[in-house]
C-alpha cells in the first residue's frame, strides 16, 4: 500500500483551514474546531491530517478487495471534478440531483436506467423510425436522464463505500447510505453534522482549491489500489497457466495414482495381519 502524502502547509494553502461564521455552525463540530479568527471558525488541521490518512486507507482496502464507490456531491464547485475523479479511477458519481431511493429502492431506479440506456441506442440509430419531433422529445428524456443517472448507468447494485462533499446539501445520500449499512466518507464542515459519518474528514467543502485537493489524494489513492489488484490477477493467471501445463498434470496424475494404490493396500496389509491371528489360534 502506497499513500499519497500530504502536509499541514498543502492543507493551508488549499483552504482546507476555513470554516463557516462562528454563529452558522453545528456544535456536534466543536471537537474538530481549533478556535476563531474575524468570526470565522478555524478547523483543527492536525485532527485533518490523521483522520484523511485513516480515510484514504480504508478507501484503498475497499478498491484493493474489489469494491467500488460511489462519488456524491451536487454543489458548483465540486460537479465536474467529482465526475472526472470518478472517471480517471471507472468508479460511480451523482453531481447532478440525488433522486430519493437512488440506493434504498435500487430497482426503480434501474429501471430508470435501463429507460436512458435504450434512449440512447434508439437516438445512436441512423434510422430510427420516429418523426422529429418524437427524436426531439426523447432527446430531451435522455437528456434529463444522463444529468441524474448517466454517473451510475453501470452500476449493477449499490455500492461498497460512498464518498459525500457537504454532508448538509448530501442528506438525503447520506441517510439512504446509513440505512443499508454502506461506509461512508465524508468531508465535514463547521456547519456540518458527523453523525453517522464513518470516516469523516474535518474540512472546507466550499473553496474548489480544498475540493481538487481531496480528490487528488483519493484518486492517487484508488490508481494504487487498481494496481496491487492488476498484480494479483497476474500471479493467479500465471498460477493458473503453471496448473495447466502438461508436466504439472502428469505429476498430479501420479500423485493420485500413488494415492489409489496406498488404500488399495491397507486393506490387503489388514487382511494379512487377521489371517496371520486366525492362524495362531488354530495352533
């Protein structure tokens, strides 16, 4: 497991140190506050640090056994790098608007999918047997559906871990995510509240520089566990091409021809040993 490091001053420059108004802010955030300046909260970069470590090694461990995440953050400044963030690392993202039951009722909403995904192919069609302004209506459909779903249009059931910028704005993410047990990471605010939270990660979630910061490292952190998986399924395929090779089967065919002989005879060494008795006691 490689880490991607990250210092005190990347975090001041980024802003990750700003909180909200000392009266907008939530005092389930108290211990995670390092004090005040110009009634602006000041967020402890210290418990930063530790607690994005923690996080990044549970979002390895996660991609590293095969898991997927689901990137959610519907704010401005955080759409489109969360969209990139989940693309670079082929993982799941909401940036548009969370439709409630996106994760508590998963078969409405693939249903809803496999709508956009047949608008799709049927616009894709050069001859697609509508009039124009059938095309045009499903070109808005599509439309309307690739901004709330075209980020999870592959995802085949909910996923492993969930990642939420603003806890605030993301609720309703949140509480599905609780409700079925699902990991969540979270970049939590002065005005934010943790609970519920499994990883959470006391920082700005307003400034872009904060945001393209926390996404650098989650996305280094991702690329790294991909390739530990890469390097496993080579050595099983190499594990599974050694198997497989006509000297390996010759030996394992022996060994068990070895194995069929060794029961054949302990049966035939008992039966000598009962004989060899029988023939005392006739004596």
């Amino acid at each position: 497991m490689k880490l991607p490091t990250v210092t005190i001053k990347q975090l001041l420059e980024a802003g990750v140190h700003l909180g909200h108004k000392t009266f907008r802010w939530n005092p389930k955030m108290d211990k995670y506050i390092f004090g005040s300046k110009e009634s602006i909260h000041i967020i402890d970069l210290v418990q930063t640090l530790e607690m994005t470590k923690v996080a990044l090694q549970h979002i390895h461990k996660c991609v590293a056994e095969g898991g997927r995440i689901l990137f959610v953050s519907t704010k401005k400044q955080a759409a489109e790098t969360i969209a990139l963030l989940a693309k670079d690392t082929n993982q799941f993202y909401v940036n548009h608007r969370w439709l409630g039951g996106m994760l508590t009722n998963w078969k409405t909403i693939s249903n809803s999918i496999k709508r956009y995904k047949k608008l799709s192919e049927d616009l894709k069609k050069e001859t697609t047997g509508f009039t124009k302004k059938e095309i045009l209506k499903m070109g808005i459909q599509r439309d309307k559906l690739e901004r709330s779903l075209g980020g999870i249009s592959d995802m085949k059931k909910t996923p492993n871990m969930i990642f939420v910028i603003d806890t605030n704005v993301e609720s309703l993410a949140v509480k599905e995510s609780i409700k079925l047990n699902i990991p969540i990471v979270a970049i939590i605010d002065t005005n934010s509240d943790p609970t519920g939270i499994d990883f959470p990660i006391p920082g700005n979630d307003d400034a872009r520089r904060a945001i393209n910061l926390y996404c650098e490292l989650i996305k280094n952190t991702i690329l790294d566990a991909q390739k530990n998986i890469s390097i496993k399924k080579e050595d099983e395929s190499e594990i599974e091409a050694k198997n497989n090779t006509p000297e390996f089967k010759d030996k394992k065919n022996l060994e068990k021809q070895e194995k069929k002989v060794e029961k054949v005879k302990k049966p035939i060494s008992i039966f000598s040993k009962i004989k060899k008795l029988a023939a005392k006691k006739t004596k």
